[in-house]
C-alpha cells in the first residue's frame, strides 16, 4: 500500500506517454476532411465558425497555432493539441479507474500485489481506451472532440478527487473548478454537460445515507443543474441580454449595445454582492452556487470573443453574430432547424395552416434607422391533433427520409386518419405510421444502427469503412467468429477482396466487451461501494451513450458516420474493462497466490485486449504523410483562373479550400462561394466584401432586397414568351412597384420572374481578349447565352447566381466545382467547360450527352493533371485512404477519362496514354478499386491501340465485380434484399465490361468473360443482355441444352417488347424507346451467339415463331 501512490502516478504517466506517441505518430499532417479545415481556419486567425461556435478550442488552438513555423505547420500543431488533449483524457482515464478500483479492491491493509492489481486494471483500460476506434479516430485531428473528451475526463476525476477529501477543509474548491471546467466546455461542446448526473451521485453517495427517495431527489437535482445550465443559463445568459438592449434602444432612444452594456455591469455587480453577502453571513451552500454559476459564467464568457470577431467582419464569419439578437441565434443552431422530441408530428401530419398562420414564431430583427427593427418571424408550423404523436421519431418530411423510415420500421399498413381537407372543406384520410412502426423506426434505426452499431465497432470489432444503411456488407460489426458473423452478415470466406482487404476490418472476438462486461459484473457485486460506483459509471454510460441517441432524434441517411458523438459513453465501458482485469484476478486468487493472479491477469488482459486492438487498428488510423484533403484544395483552386469564383456546395469541397486560403495563403485571388450558404443574407454580405486579392462579388441586389423573409424563393411565370434579357429579369424582380408583384390569377404579392427563357450577351472580341476563351475556340463562341428555367421556382441562391452571372460581364471567371449536384446549376450545365476539378462558364455551347457534362479544355486540363496538380498519398502504398478519399479519387479518375477521349478526340494519342497511365499510377487500383469510369479507361486505351492495356483493367475489374455477384447471390433472400441496389450495380457493371470487350473485338477476353458466369447459380442474372452472354458462356462450356434455353427464353422476352412498342400510339413510343433499342441489341446479340456456335436449327426455330417483323428482319 506504501508504493501505490508512486505507482499510480508512474503508470498514469505511462500511459499518457503511449497515448501521445501512438496519436504523434498517427496524426493528421494537415487538415482533414470535414469541419476540421474550418477549425483549423478559425483557429489560426480566430474567424467566426459554424454555429454554435467552439471559442475555447479556438483561443487554445490559436494557441498552439504560435508554435509552427510557418504557415504549412500550422495544422499539424493543432491536430497536435487534440492528439495531446487526448492523451491527457487517457491519464484521467487511468486515474479514474484506479480510483474505482481501489475503493472495492483495497483497504489501508491491503497487500502489495493489490496495488499491482489496481494500478494493472487501470493501466488495461485506459490503453484499451487509447487503441479503441472512435476515440483514435478524434484524437488525430483539428476537431473538437478530442478536447471535449478531455472535459469530460477531467471533470469526472475531479469529482473523485474531491470524494478523497470531501471532509476536509476547502473540499469545495474541486466543486468550483468543476463548474469552471463546465463553463470552459461550453466553449468546445456542450457533451461534457452531461457528465453532471454522475457528479451529483458521487456527491449523494459519499454526503447522504442512501435511500430510495434519497435516490431519486438526487437524480432529480441532476436533472435540474443540467437543465438548467443547458436550457437556462446558455440561452437566458443572452436573452436577458436582448431585454436590456431592445428597451435601451428602442425604449430610451440610446445607441447600439448601451443595454448589453448595462446588463453586464448588473450581472456583475449582482454576482459579486451575492458572493460577499452569503460569504459574510455564512450561507456556505448558497455561498457555493453563486460561485459555481460565476465561474460557469466566467467560461461561458468565452462567448465574448464570437461577437468581438464578428463586429470586426473578418473573411469567414458565419451567421455574423455581431450582436444579441444574432448571437441568440448562433447559439441556438436556429440555421440547422428545429426537431420534436417528446410531443410532436409525424412525416405525413396534416398542417393546420389557419392556426399557422395565427401564429407568430420569433421576431427576426435587424439594426435600421438607429434601432431594432422586426422584419419578419420565424415560420412556426402547427399541426392538426389528430395526427400527433408522443416520442415522435419520424418527423422529417424529406421524401428520401420518409423511403427509409418505411424501410426501418418494415413492412406496415399504417393506421387511417381523418381529417379535414382545408380546401375543399371536406373530410378526408390519410394513412400515417402506427405508434409501433415508430418505435420499430427508433430501435432499428436509433438505437442499433446509429449506437449499438458503433458500440460494437469499438469492443467487438468493426467490419469495414464504408458507409452503410443496413446492408450486409457495409459498415457493420463484426466479431472474427465465423458462426457468429457469417449467420448475421452472410459467408464471409466468400467476401469480394474489395470487402476483405479494407484496411478498417478490425476484429476483436469480443475480447474487449467480454472484459468489461465482467467489471461491469464484479464492481456491481462489490458490496456497497461497488454499487454505487457501478450507478456512477453506468449513469455516465448512459447519457452519453443512449440519451444522446434519445435528444438528437437523427434522420436516417446522416451525411457521415456519428460514433464520435458517443465517445463518453465508450469513455465509461472503458472503466468497466480495467476494472474487468481485476475481476480476473480476484478469480485466480482462489487458486494462485495474489502477486502472481495481479501479474498474469494483467499480462494476458494486457495482450487480448489493448495489444489486439492497437494492432488490427494501427492500419486504418494511421494518417501520418496523408495529405489529400489540402491538396485537393489546392487542385480546386489551381483549376481556376486568375481572380476567379468558385461555386462549392459541401463540406469537403468547402472546407479544405476554406484551410488553404485561410491558413496557407494559397490563392487568395480566388473566392469561394459555398451555395448552401449564398441562401442566407449574412453570406451574401461577405461576399459583397472584399476578401484579400479577390475584390466583392458584383452582386445587383442591396442588403434589404435579399434579407431573411425577402426574395427567399422566386416564382417562374411565363407572362413573357420570347427571351428576356437576364439583367432585366433580375431588374424586376428586385423592383419593389407594386405591379412586379401581382400574378395575374392570383391575390396577394408575390416575387416572381416574368419568364421561363432568359439570354446574357456576349462580346465575341472580349472573350478572347481576357482569356475566357482561347483563340483556337473564337469560332465556337454564341453570340448569347441562353439559359432556360424548366421549374417553377428558384430559390436565393440560384436567384443570386443568376444576379452574379447578369453583373459580371464576363470580368470574372465563374467556376461549379465537379461536385456540385446538377440542381445546383441554375440551367447553366449547357456552357460548362471542364478544366480540371471545376465547370468553367464560358460562352460555347455544348450537347451534353451519356451522362457527362460539359466539353473539356484538353490544353489546359492536361497541363495541371501533368504539371500541377498534387496527389496528397493517392499513390503512397503507405497512406490510408478511407471511404471519403476513394470517393473523391473516383471524381479524379472520371476527369481523366474524360480528359483521355477528348485527347483521343482530338488526334494527341501519345498525350492521352499519358493520362490514362497516369490515371492508373497516380490512383493504383491497390488503392483505389475499379468502378465504373475504369471501363472509360479501358476504352481510352483500346482507342490508342494499347489493348493488353485495355484488355489487362476490364480483366481486373470483371474478376472483382465477379467476386461481388458470387457473394451477394450466396446470401440469404432477406440478406441480399439489403444488398439489392449493389447486386444490381455489379450485374450492369459486369455486362459493360463484357460489351466493351465485344465493341473493340477482345473475343478471347469476353469468352473467358462469358465463361465466369456459369460459376454463379442459376436464376441470379436478371432477363437482361447479362443472361444473353451467360448462354455464350455455357456454349463454350459444352452446355448446350441449357444454354438453348437461355437463348429461347431471352428471344421471346425481346419479342414480347418489341411486339408491345409497335402497337403503342405513336404519341406514347417516346417513353418506351430505350426497351425498345434494348430489345433489338438483344436479339442481335442473340443471332450472333447462335451463328457462332451453328445453331441454325434454333435459330430457324425462333424466327419462325416470332412475332415482330424487326426481328424477322434482322435475323434475315
């Protein structure tokens, strides 16, 4: 007992330093994808970020940002703080569960090998907490999940730390630095907050006798100190604020900020009487909450600098909450919209407009004319009774939500509703889901997938990176056990190698859940400390863990995997696993002596468990010399032209390029126009700003025309039929006359366009001249552009694009990054130009057509492809790249197909083989899978007459779509229903490849194509052109009575649609054209087999009973 203060600081430590070099060694270089490339920003120059803001990592990784050497560095030091926050969260950690551990394994009299034990139980837990998926992941970039882990760890060990010495004299200092610590967490996430019902227990048990009322009032103090620092405290903090300052202004006629300021002095004022007054008489619980809720001001302050750096109006200042009311706002995440929890509507609640519209939502204020001004309030929906529900889970109305809440929730007939229509007046019924089918939602969807799910990847095993939605082979967990894996996730001996080689197929065989769940077990048997310890902990588990899932209430299809959200909860099973090891040893004392139980429970626990997990998770969170993320920014960026405008839409086309400019400096010319964002009246003011070399966007509309509540959406109307010169459009919809605002046929004003066809001028001579078109295109150029609306309405964002395209003149180079959705487009795709990572608008029109868009600009693309873009470990064997990256490498390898034809296209063969051997070094199919541009690259080759080259990817990527069709058609029906969208893919892909091996004459290849598909079971392939080469395959297998039928079968099924199209009404064939063309390649397809293999007595036989004269035709 002697030593175990010196070995509980030593191996503490021991354990700190593991985990800070494991994260060391690990980290991120440079920024990631997602938000940290917006952290980072904020941080290095402290900018404005997305609501509600992280101050406190800010001003820390502001900090640490000093300590680079040049701007390069800069994200690595701060992708260093999370990787040192996250060290000291394992410390903790290991405190933690020595702490636990000691109260139910040690006494004043203990022996020394119970020390050993102790610190052992720590020493595996915390490093099982180091190695584990979810936390490694955080730990290893510029986010603020690793700082908040930290939060939670410290404020958990200080409330242990005042247990040791709650009897002493200034105990209560601990609770005061764990309120500090609470408002400093503010400032990072507000996650720690719900650590609070596991402090406010440890306090009950070591003050109270325990009792049942005792219990429950205690847990209801909890509730109430969480409430109301999340509820209270952070908004009220700031509305009170907003009373003051709107009767200072608007009241009393006083500037701007006059009751704010006001408000502060009297926070402060009251604060610091109350604090002396209860101090003097002694009021020492009183005394102790005034200065709990000060220092929890006091972090929360941290608010201040949000505001501060706003006013100031730098480059990035989301929500531009510069001042009460906005910062209301900001903080309140008003932009990501509102969700019910406990009461509320279905997907398919009927809205009772009337009541709607009664009903005013929050003022929307602006400053105007020396004060506040209400120009609008938030749309607040009312729906009809009937047609709520209680613990509403499938609210949203997003119809790709709604597909996936049926599908969660299974198979139902929903329950029948009336209501009535407020139209017609009449009643009506509507089928809306059933109490059960929401719950079914809830724990399908909530509860497995989005938490069971990630717990399980972290203490059982984890079955790849991609991201799923409940099919069988992505995203799951697994164990390594085959009877278990194989009866939930099918025969994985059978696995594709894409599936099986992925680096994040990490497995544990339960190793790490079975060994918490014995120190669940054992510290709950403890006797009565072990109870309490075990309600503490499992407390803990619980609101961090499934009351999170309960508060957020999530949509299925999230854009990303949310384990991160959840690390608290797998922060406390990591306790129960170091207390598991001591479970082991009390175990073996019964038959060894205790020294060696300690030493070989901790030894065996140390290997099965942290050793298992560091090693199956090294590969997939080591990030270190990964630099994609920057360096496709940069490519981004070097697509543009000189002082050119960018259109991105989503985090990882916004953020990185965000990183670039803002950290690294690198083309500052450039401006960034996210499109999300250009729908919001803050944005557009920043971009009307100047923002380094990039001068402000020329943008006609003023502040007023587009403000929240004004010109949100525009309606089309077709008043004018000829083309309507776009800047006059714009002119009129921006009037404020009364008679742009009437549609004939209907009351009350509306902001519309008077037309659905609108042209932009263009100047042949300046075109050329500044370079938007080369010379060699001169003849190519329209003399306008004419840009067709074929919608009914158009939102801000379009409506601003259209403003930006009207103004511009052609002065500025407009870019659509390639990952913009065509929605985005606002009808434009007809001009785009392709010039790297981005649609360049240029005055030439081209026909898109097979899906691609745009012509390309082979001189310029080829030169940045060649010389300029960087590769950031796309072709590094040592570099991981996850699912994001293989996404974004498959935009890079379509690009570059098409950058190869259009060379082809273009007479520059050797320029082409360039590309696509490039396409295939620089993204090597070891890194990047084939999918299905490679069948491009495949044909890019076969055009330059490199077909071993050709013939050698169309090999590959058949035996890889091979492998996934042999292993979905050996699932289960109720498991390859899950797989259904992918099966068919691979079925498609597969016919592609053997078609391109027919189109260029590769008959060895597509006869050993063919052949490969009579190794998958009869009934597989679908009536399609795939069933047609399985024949050919059985033919050449000797086969030839059911090949025969094959052929047969597939025969009458082109006849029968051939057959139907020629007696639809002309007017109708327009829609039935491609079954049509199908049909007749099909039974081309067919007469060639047969001639192939002699058959003219089928092929006599087929023609004979034909139906449809084309066939008869062809076959003649």
């Amino acid at each position: 007992m002697k030593n175990y203060k010196l070995l509980n600081n030593a191996f503490g430590w021991l354990s700190f330093l593991i985990a800070a070099i494991t994260y060391t060694m690990t980290i991120e270089p440079t920024a990631s994808f997602w938000d940290c490339g917006e952290f980072i920003s904020t941080s290095y120059k402290l900018l404005v970020g997305h609501p509600p803001g992280a101050p406190v990592f800010m001003i820390l990784g502001r900090f640490f940002s000093l300590f680079a050497p040049e701007p390069g560095s800069v994200a690595f030091m701060i992708n260093l703080m999370s990787a040192l926050s996250s060290a000291f969260t394992i410390l903790f950690l290991f405190w933690t569960i020595t702490h636990l551990g000691k109260k139910i394994f040690m006494d004043e009299k203990s022996e020394e090998w119970r020390s050993w034990a102790v610190v052992g139980a720590g020493f595996v837990g915390a490093l099982a907490y180091t190695f584990s998926d979810t936390f490694w992941f955080s730990a290893v970039e510029g986010e603020v999940y690793a700082m908040s882990s930290l939060f939670t760890a410290m404020v958990f060990w200080a409330i242990l730390k005042w247990e040791d010495v709650a009897d002493e004299p200034y105990s209560n200092r601990w609770l005061i630095l764990i309120a500090y610590l609470m408002g400093l967490s503010i400032g990072v996430h507000l996650l720690n907050l719900l650590a609070i019902p596991a402090i406010v227990l440890v306090y009950y048990f070591k003050k109270f006798e325990v009792n049942r009322n005792g219990l429950l009032a205690a847990l209801g103090i909890s509730a109430v100190i969480l409430l109301g620092i999340l509820y209270g405290i952070i908004p009220y903090t700031v509305k009170a604020a907003s009373w003051f300052e709107l009767l200072f202004v608007n009241n009393f006629g006083m500037p701007f900020n006059t009751g704010v300021a006001v408000y502060i002095i009297l926070l402060i004022g009251g604060l610091i009487i109350g604090i002396w007054y209860t101090h003097k008489h002694k009021h020492v619980i009183v005394n102790t909450i005034i200065l709990g809720v000060t220092v929890i001001l006091i972090g929360y302050s941290s608010f201040a600098m949000i505001v501060i750096r706003s006013y100031a109006q730098p480059t990035m200042d989301q929500n531009s909450p510069e001042d009460v009311f906005s910062l209301m706002g900001y903080l309140n995440r008003e932009q990501y919209g509102d969700r019910p929890l406990f009461y509320g509507e279905y997907y398919n609640s009927e809205i009772d407009f009337k009541a709607s519209q009664a009903k005013e939502g929050d003022p929307i204020r602006i400053k105007k004319d020396g004060e506040y001004k209400t120009v609008d309030h938030k749309p607040e929906y009312v729906f009809k009774d009937q047609t709520l529900t209680l613990f509403p889970r499938m609210y949203s109305r997003d119809p790709r939500h709604i597909d996936q809440y049926k599908s969660w929730a299974g198979k139902s007939k929903g329950k029948s509703v009336r209501v009535m229509d407020e139209e017609t007046g009449e009643n009506k019924t509507i089928t809306m889901p059933t109490f059960a089918d929401n719950l079914a939602f809830f724990f399908n969807y909530q509860i497995n997938h989005m938490y069971v799910r990630y717990f399980m990847w972290n203490f059982v095993g984890r079955q790849n990176d991609i991201q799923g939605n409940g099919e069988v082979t992505k995203g799951n967990w697994i164990s390594g056990i085959p009877f278990i894996d194989n009866a939930r996730l099918g025969d994985q001996s059978k696995l594709p190698d894409t599936y099986k080689n992925n680096k994040a197929r990490n497995k544990y065989y339960f190793l790490p859940f079975l060994l918490g769940l014995m120190g669940l077990l054992f510290q709950y048997q403890a006797g009565r400390k072990g109870k309490e310890g075990f309600w503490i902990v499992m407390l803990l588990f619980f609101l961090t863990g499934l009351a999170i899932v309960l508060y957020l209430n999530q949509t299925p299809l999230q854009p990303r995997e949310r384990d991160y959200a959840y690390a608290g909860s797998f922060y406390a099973f990591a306790i129960w696993i170091g207390l598991g090891v001591l479970a082991i040893v009390d175990l073996l004392n019964k038959y060894i002596p205790g020294k060696a139980a300690a030493i070989s429970a901790t030894l065996v626990t140390l290997f099965c468990v942290p050793v298992l997990m560091a090693s199956q998770n090294w590969d997939d969170h080591n990030r270190s010399n990964r630099n994609v993320a920057r360096d496709l920014a940069f490519n981004y960026l070097d697509t543009c032209d000189e002082n050119a405008v960018i259109f991105t839409n989503g985090d990882n086309d916004t953020f990185p390029l965000w990183y670039a400019q803002e950290v690294e400096g690198y083309r500052l010319d450039v401006r960034v126009c996210n499109l999300s964002y250009l729908q919001t009246d803050w944005y557009i003011d920043q971009m009307k700003r100047k923002a380094y070399d990039s001068d402000p966007l020329p943008f006609s509309l003023e502040h007023d025309q587009y403000v929240t509540g004004t010109r949100d959406v525009a309606h089309i109307v077709e008043l004018i039929k000829d083309r309507v010169d776009l800047k006059e459009a714009i002119n009129f919809l921006a009037s404020d006359n009364p008679k742009t605002k009437q549609i004939p046929g209907y009351q009350g004003t509306h902001e519309f366009l008077p037309a659905k066809r609108f042209k932009v001028p263009v100047d042949s001579l300046k075109m050329i001249q500044t370079g938007v078109v080369s010379t060699d295109d001169a003849d190519l150029i329209v003399p306008q552009i004419n840009i067709d609306i074929n919608k009914s309405r158009v939102l801000k964002n379009e409506i601003m694009i259209l403003d930006l395209l009207s103004n511009n003149d052609w002065n500025r180079p407009i870019y659509f990054a390639v990952t913009v959705g065509r929605d985005n487009y606002a009808s434009l795709e007809d001009y785009f130009q392709l010039e790297g990572f981005a649609y360049k608008v240029v005055p030439i029109r081209t026909n898109n057509a097979d899906g691609q868009i745009g012509r390309v600009d082979t001189e310029k693309m080829y030169d940045k492809f060649k010389n300029k873009f960087r590769w950031g470990g796309f072709d590094n064997p040592d570099v991981y790249l996850d699912e994001n990256h293989q996404r974004m490498a498959m935009n890079i390898r379509n690009n570059m197909s098409r950058l190869a034809s259009a060379l082809l296209d273009e007479g520059k063969t050797d320029k082409a083989v360039d590309v696509l051997d490039m396409a295939l070094t620089k993204l090597p199919v070891s890194k990047v899978p084939h999918n299905y541009f490679s069948i491009f690259l495949a044909e890019g080759y076969y055009k330059a007459d490199k077909r071993a080259k050709a013939e050698e990817i169309l090999k590959q990527f058949g035996e890889q779509t091979m492998q996934e069709m042999k292993f979905y058609s050996a699932l289960s029906p109720a498991k390859r229903n899950t797989v259904g969208s992918d099966s068919n893919n691979s079925i498609l892909l597969y016919a592609e490849i053997v078609k391109m091996a027919t189109q260029y004459n590769s008959e060895k290849l597509r006869e050993e194509l063919n052949q490969q598909l009579t190794d998958l079971p009869m009934g597989t392939l679908p009536d399609n052109i795939l069933s047609i080469y399985l024949a050919e395959g059985l033919y050449l297998k000797g086969e030839k009575q059911v090949a025969d039928q094959l052929i047969e079968s597939m025969y009458k099924t082109a006849d029968q649609i051939i057959g139907y199209y020629n007696q639809m009404p002309a007017a109708q064939k327009k829609g039935f054209d491609y079954q049509y063309r199908q049909g007749l390649m099909w039974m081309m397809e067919i007469q060639r087999i047969l001639d192939k293999f002699d058959r003219d007595d089928l092929s006599a036989k087929l023609n004979g009973d034909a139906n449809s004269q084309e066939i008869k035709f062809l076959n003649n």
